[in-house]
C-alpha cells in the first residue's frame, strides 16, 4: 500500500482495518454515523476538521468514541439508503455535513436519533427544524448561508471582469428543492450587475467537460460555480477543465482555489465541519438536539488565486486584492 494510501485509509477511520482486539473496544463506545455526501479522498481535510471539533468537546476516535462512515459519492438517490443503515445500527449520533440531501435522508429515517446537519439553505424552510434559536425534534445545526452569498459572489466576479457581459452558471439539478432557490437567485444577481445568464446542469464528470465544451463555443465570458457537495468532490476537474479553457470561474469555497481555480467567496468549510464535530460531541454528553440552537455561519472569505489570474491575462483590481483574505501566489 502506498503511502498516500494509508494516509487516506488512516485518516478515513476504516474499521476493516482495525485488529479485533480495537473492534471490541469500539463497541463499549459511544458511535456517530457519518454520511458523506463525496468520497473519502475528498473528505481528508474536512474529517481533520470534524474531528478537531470532537476534541474540543473530550472526544477522540478510537479512544473514547467510534464513527461509522458511509459515502454517498455523489450520488444524492443513495442517502436514504446510507441514512436507514445507520439506523438500523443504532448509532448515538448521525452527523450529515453539508448535504441538504444527506440531512432530510436521515430526518425521515429517524426521529429519535439526534441528528447534527450543515446546510447552506434555510433548515427552517427544508423542514429541518422549526426554529433557528429552538430547533425541536432531533436535528439541529450549523447554517452555512451560501444563497445569502450568492450575489456578492457574483457581484466580485463582475468587479474582477468588468468587461464581462455574458456569464454561465453550474447548477446541480439533483437536490431538486435547492436547485431551484439558487437558480433565482442567479438570475437575480446576474439582472443586479447587468450580465447575461446561461444556466447549464452537469451531474456527471463526463457531463462536466462537455458543458465547458459548450461553453467554449458560445463564447462565455466568465463561470460561477453553485455551491454543491458533488462539484466539491470534483473541484480539480473543475480548476483545470477552467484554466485549460482559459475560462475565469468562480467558486463558493477555497477548496476550489487551492486546486487551482481563479477565485472564490463563501463560508469555510472547515470551519463548518469543526463546528459539526462539537455539535455531536455536546450531544454525546448530554445535551439536546432540541435545545441546541441552529448556529449560523459569520465567517465569510474571499480568496484570490493571482497565479491563476496571470495565466488567464487578468489584471486583478488593486481594490480587489486589498479586500481578499487570501491572495495565493
């Protein structure tokens, strides 16, 4: 095994791995059912973050508290499945970061199991919980407000490109409800900064390369990416299918811009999944879901990658980098 491998492997927690003497020590422990929207070799960074938000709260894996992971991989039809099996297992615990899918799949299979989501949409409105300050039931939550930033993002694209009048849009038509809230609120933002708009719906990798094919012919000026757990999962497809279309884009988290894209404005995603890891782990001590108020993103970055811009002939706007929290060189 390489070593990237175990590095992965070490990382995603899989417990086919572990001798029998640490399965029978995992099972006196407290368990949290984990569903992952992606695939573990996107998910390093974010279960780092998880699990630092455990520790924050007394817990480590494999001393004091055991996770089950189950992973979508993009596929959003597969949640209910994966949420239904934690159940079944009897898990403390079932933790869905930034699905909205993942989260609704685990609110139907369950209503005693606490649940601890992230979303970017309104949890009140999806049904998540009813209220923001008293969220009742088993779930509750951090909001990380993406459809809130979705017009500064936009408006940042249309300051970096002021020439830019035609501007395409990825939205992942799979989470139907959601999909249908962001697309108006790029249509919105979109009429607010006086840009064409041509929305494209790519849910594959091979529908992702012909969509910035089509792109390419109609002559975008410019790409914002929607945010959307399975386009995370393939953010470098996404950077590089860009730069080698010489195609500026926009993302919603800086994952996007370490691997290469141009720029992004948004929540971190770190941030998000270390806040869900202390969520559960108040909830292993004790506390109630319903009286854990739904926490809400405050901390919002703009990050700018000036080796992408360079390449792609953009000069970024001396304002602009002044206001950037990152400038990647």
């Amino acid at each position: 095994m390489s070593t990237r491998r175990e590095f992965i492997a070490l990382l995603g927690g899989a417990a086919a791995a572990w001798p029998l003497a640490a399965r029978a020590q995992q099972s006196a422990m407290p368990v949290i059912g984990f569903i992952g929207a992606g695939a573990l070799d996107n998910y390093v960074l974010y279960l780092a973050a998880f699990r630092k938000g455990l520790a924050e709260t007394g817990f480590v894996e494999g001393q004091n508290v055991a996770i089950e992971y189950r992973w979508a991989e993009g596929q959003y039809e597969r949640m209910a499945q994966l949420a239904d099996d934690l159940v079944r297992r009897r898990v403390a615990v079932i933790a869905v970061p930034g699905s909205p899918p993942g989260a609704r799949a685990a609110k139907a299979a369950t209503s005693t199991i606490p649940i601890v989501f992230s979303v970017g949409d309104d949890p009140v409105r999806s049904g998540l919980v009813t209220s923001i300050s008293r969220p009742g039931g088993n779930a509750t939550g951090i909001n990380f407000l993406t459809g809130e930033v979705v017009a500064k993002r936009l408006a940042l694209l249309h300051e970096l490109l002021p020439g830019a009048a035609r501007v395409a849009a990825f939205i992942n038509p799979a989470d139907a409800s959601r999909a249908e809230v962001l697309r108006e609120e790029v249509e919105v933002a979109a009429r607010t900064v006086g840009m064409q708009l041509q929305i494209l719906n790519p849910t594959t990798n091979r529908e992702i390369d012909a969509a910035f094919g089509a792109l390419v012919r109609e002559r975008a000026d410019a790409l914002f990416v929607g945010p959307d757990a399975f386009y995370n999962s393939r953010r470098v497809q996404l950077a590089n299918m860009a730069a080698r279309h010489v195609l500026p884009t926009a993302f919603a988290v800086r994952e996007y811009v370490d691997a290469g894209g141009l720029m992004s404005y948004g929540t971190s995603l770190a941030d998000m999944y270390r806040e869900v890891g202390a969520y559960c782990g108040r909830i292993l001590k004790g506390a109630k879901p319903s009286d854990l108020p739904v926490l809400q993103s405050t901390k919002f970055e703009l990050v700018i990658n000036a080796q992408t811009a360079r390449m792609l002939g953009i000069t970024v706007p001396p304002s602009l980098l002044a206001r950037a929290d990152e400038v990647i060189e």
